[in-house]
C-alpha cells in the first residue's frame, strides 16, 4: 500500500471517530447512582439490616471464647517470660499492639458504627416511633457493651461518646478516662437502655438486646469496680494521664484508696439483674425435671461409659445420674430446648455460645 492511501485511510478513521465523540449517543451514558448512607434507612428492612450491622462485633470476641478472656482481672496471671500484651496494656505498662486487628480497633470501630447508625434513624422511612425508641435503645446498650469489653480487658479507656470521623487527627480523639468514671458512665447508658427495651425476646429476635442482658453485665462491671484491683490496690497506683483529664478526677487513672459502698452497689446491681432475671426475664435455673425428656433410657443406664476408668455404676442412685446428664445438658441445650438459664446466647456456624 503507498504511503498515500495509508494517510487517506487513517484521515478517514480519525473523522468518524471525532463524529462520535459529538453526536453518538452511546457515549452520553451517566454512570448509575452509587448507594450512599441515606440509602441505609430508607426502608423499614434496610434500617434493621443497619441495625444488625452494629451487632457484628459481639460475635468477633464472644465472651465465651478462648479470646475473651480478661487479662487485667485479679485472678489472671501469667508467666513473665510471657510477655503477655494484654495485661501489659491493661496495666499502663504498653499501648495496645496490632489495635487494627485486636480488641481494640474492633470494638471502637463497631462503637463508631453505632453512632453512625443514630444519626441516621431519626429520619429512617416506614419506621413507628416505638420502634425508633427501642432500636435506639439497642445501638446505646451496644455502645456500653463494646466500652464494657474494652475496660474489663484494657483498664482505663478513652469513652467514645458522639460519632469520630475517620479523617480526625489522632492527637484530637479523648484520652483515657479514670476507671470509675468509665464504669459509672458504662451503667448509666446501661440503665438507659434497659428502659426502652423488652425483657426477653424470641424466634429470630433472640440473641438481641434485652433488658435483663443489660442489668446482667451492669452487675458484672461493678463487681470488676469493687474488686481489689480496682479498688485501692492496683499495683502500680502512680500511673496518672499526661495530658487528658478526667471530669472530677483529674490525671488520675486508678483510685488509691479502698471503697467499701462499691461492694454494696455491687451487691444491689446483682441482686436487681437475678430479680429482674428470675421474674419479667423469664429466666430459671435448669433442673432434673427441665431435662428429664432430654435423657434417654441408654444414657441413664451408664452415664460414665466414655470415661477410661472404671466405675461402679451401680453405687449411684438414679437422681445422682440424673444430675451428671444435667451438667452436661446445661451447656449444650438451646433456649429453645427448655434451658432457661441463658441471659443471652449466639448462634453460630462452628460454635454455640452462651452466657
């Protein structure tokens, strides 16, 4: 081909391609509307779906698992040669390691995931006031949960009460705050949400927020306050804030001397969560006659056949064995088998949790 007919051609090529570019309409395309945060309410299923993306966290460090275990609680000791993170952290004596993928920058970020979800239901469509009152309630309870899984493992922490955007620089987020004053403001949200929240809940609903779960972990943070620990022995009494000061305590992190009417309010808060639990909770120990439809004749005949050693059966009365099929069946029978004893519980793919 001359050189010639080449540039004929490619002049041709270059003026169809600029006609396209002016009049096609092919080209004129708006790219579809991307979903945005307003979506997440605008409808009744969606909201719920919002709601429920704020419970995400409980699952991720059930305490029931292995990983919730409190490493700043009094009874909790390792090695030194351990070099255990958690503890040291709990007790000042580290910062949180890894915060992105541990306890730490998980239960913040589902705390802030909250917050977000409560600026946004005010103005969520197909949704009664009631049931705005009661969802509120849920996203409260969880903040307090998440700030009550923080302390108990971490000790002091900063409270993060209003929602942080993500671009706010590190050196403007609270510092932490003194125990105290995290626990009481842990059980006044507590409180607030019991109130707007039903006392149990069943079918697809268990597993959610409830009154009784609320008045349970109220009494669990202040037995935490009321311990040793907390309560004018902490070993390391000088650690103090640097900067951050805590309304009515200052730099102080930790009292430094013992308060015997935190062991009353415990005492009242527990007595208050096993009322509560036993009576509107519809909550009770589990007996021998709760599980007597549980037990098959075979597994009464030898309770202790998969033990190695020998036993002799036939030492035992009947209600002995009854009661060993009992202990067994406490902690693997479901709500719905008639185990009233669980204040709260999830249900998972791999694992059974319950508490």
């Amino acid at each position: 081909m001359r050189l010639k007919d080449t540039l004929t051609k490619i002049g041709g090529m270059l003026a169809i391609a600029a006609c396209c570019l002016t009049s096609c309409d092919y080209l004129d395309v708006v790219p579809p509307e991307q979903a945005g945060l307003k979506d997440a309410t605008k409808t009744p299923e969606s909201t719920k779906g919002f709601l429920y993306s704020c419970y995400a966290g409980i699952k991720s460090f059930f305490p029931w698992q292995y990983t919730g275990v409190e490493a700043s609680t009094d009874e909790y000791a390792l090695p030194p040669l351990w070099s255990h993170d958690g503890q040291k952290v709990a007790w000042g004596l580290a910062t949180p390691g890894n915060a992105s993928a541990w306890k730490w920058g998980t239960f913040y970020r589902y705390i802030g995931q909250c917050h977000l979800f409560l600026s946004q239901l005010e103005n969520a469509q197909g949704i009664s006031d009631v049931l705005k009152k009661e969802w509120s309630a849920e996203a409260n309870f969880l903040i307090a949960y998440y700030h009550y899984r923080l302390l108990e493992y971490y000790g002091p922490i900063p409270i993060t009460d209003s929602y942080i955007d993500m671009d706010t620089p590190s050196n403007e987020y609270n510092g932490r705050s003194h125990f105290d004053y995290v626990v009481n403001w842990i059980c006044m949200k507590l409180d607030k949400a019991a109130e707007d929240l039903p006392a149990s809940r069943v079918g697809d609903e268990w597993g959610r927020a409830t009154s009784t779960i609320a008045k349970a972990i109220k009494a669990r943070i202040l037995l935490y306050a009321a311990s040793p620990l907390w309560n004018g022995q902490f070993p390391f009494p000088e650690w103090k804030n640097e900067k951050y000061t805590t309304p009515g305590y200052g730099y102080e992190l930790v009292s430094k001397t013992y308060d015997p009417d935190k062991w009353e309010r415990a005492l009242t808060a527990c007595k208050d969560a096993l009322e509560w639990a036993e009576g509107d909770g519809g909550n009770a120990l589990m007996g021998i006659a709760s599980c007597d439809n549980l037990i098959s004749n075979d597994q009464m005949g030898d309770p202790f056949k998969k033990l190695k050693a020998p036993v002799d059966n036939d030492a035992f009365t009947d209600d002995f064995k009854k009661r060993i099929m009992l202990m067994r069946y406490i902690v693997t029978t479901r709500y719905s088998d008639g185990n009233k004893e669980m204040i709260w519980g999830v249900a998972g793919t791999d694992t059974y949790n319950q508490k």
